[in-house]
C-alpha cells in the first residue's frame, strides 16, 4: 500500500530559428548563428522525449518462504516469517503511449525484527542483521 504523487507529463522546452519555446513564451536564441553538434543531437531527441516524475511512500507486507536457517553459509535465520517495510522512493516514467519505460529508486526500512544471526562461526562475525536497503529497479508498466 503507498501514496504517491505523480507530476504532470513535462516537455523540455522546443526550439527554433524564431527562438525558444518555453511555458507559452518564446525567447530570443543568440547562440543560432553556429549550433554545435551536441545541441543539434540535443535539440533533435530530448525534446521529444516527455516525462513524469513520481514520489512514493508507504508500508509493504510480505511471508518469507524457505527453511528456519540458512543452509548455505548459515549466514541468517529467519527469526519469523511476517516482514514489513516502510519505504519512500522517486520514480521516473518515459510514457510511449500506453506503456511507460521507468527506473525506481526506493529506500527500505524493517519495521519487523525477521532476522536473527545465523550459527556463530570463528572465522567470520557479523553482527546484527541491516534494518534497511535501498532498491533500484526499471522496468515496463503498461497503463489503462
């Protein structure tokens, strides 16, 4: 469950021998006389990529499946299976018409105590299980 707020599709601003568009406006260009090779590529692609950002915070419920205590390098053991995260994130959509490319960035918070240290070793100490973790996740979203 999360909240978000979401922007509205945004354009970088347009521009041509009359000047630059931008918010209704067109502004005088001095730098028309010789463009160089960047900004032509610039001008030419970015703009007509549109863009919404979106904030996001909320709580994530989950069940952890698999045995009590790890059996690979018995670093963890689950201590009970409920978890909850409070998380907080930013995520960037490219919409190409009902699908939207996009990259997430979340930070993650343990609200639940799920984790205890795994059987002691000698040769290795880690100390108590991280309570948090970042994410960083794209993908394809379709909209309807």
């Amino acid at each position: 469950m999360q909240f978000s707020w979401r922007s509205g599709v945004r354009r970088m601003p347009t521009s041509s021998p009359d000047g630059c568009y931008y918010n209704g406006t067109w502004y005088p260009d001095r730098d028309m006389a010789a463009p160089s090779v960047g900004r032509i590529l610039f001008e030419t692609f970015v703009p007509e990529v549109p863009s919404v950002f979106e904030l996001h915070a909320g709580l994530t419920p989950g069940l952890l499946f698999g045995p009590i205590h790890s059996q690979d390098e018995d670093l963890y053991d689950i201590r009970q299976r409920f978890v909850c995260t409070a998380d907080a994130g930013g995520r960037l959509n490219l919409p190409i018409g009902r699908v939207r490319l996009f990259i997430d960035f979340t930070y993650h918070y343990y609200l639940t105590r799920s984790f205890d240290e795994g059987i002691p070793r000698p040769d290795r100490v880690l100390g108590p299980p991280h309570r948090s973790f970042v994410g960083l996740s794209g993908g394809l979203a379709l909209t309807f």
